[in-house]
C-alpha cells in the first residue's frame, strides 16, 4: 500500500508519474508486504520537523523515518485527503 499526500500543493504534476514508479518498483521487488508514505511539504515545514525530531535547523530536501520511529509517527497526525 502506498498513499501520497501534498500538504503544500494541490496541483503537483509529477504524482502521477511517482505513483507509476512506486507501483514498477513494488512489482520489480516482487513485494507482497509494503507500505510508502510520501508526503509533500515546502521548505518551512521541513525547516520545522527537522529542528523538531533532529535538532537541525535548517532545510534539507528529503527527510525520511522508518515505520519503527515511534517518538515521530506518534506525534504526527496526518490529514486526510
């Protein structure tokens, strides 16, 4: 299962094409248990999580958590669309 969320833009062309990778990618692996979150955020909102969960202040263009980072996902609520 893999779900794509944009907080920041609710026009982005290119969710199509990462929905086609994604399911490419998944059947390449031959994965029969898998779970993708991508959500989309604009630089202050990274700025933020980052100063939050990594003590770094400052933008970076990916940030990543596994499913484990329980302090992250048990906090975070996330809308949805």
């Amino acid at each position: 299962m893999f779900q794509v969320i944009s907080e920041v833009y609710n026009d982005v062309l290119e969710l199509d094409v990462l929905n086609e990778y994604i399911k490419y990618v998944v059947k390449k692996l031959k994965l029969e248990r898998c779970e993708f979150n991508i959500i989309i955020i604009d630089n202050e909102k990274i700025r933020e999580i980052n100063r939050e969960y990594r003590n770094i202040d400052a933008e970076t263009d990916v940030i990543s958590f596994a499913l484990e980072d329980t302090l992250f996902w048990n906090q975070r609520t996330i809308p949805s669309h």
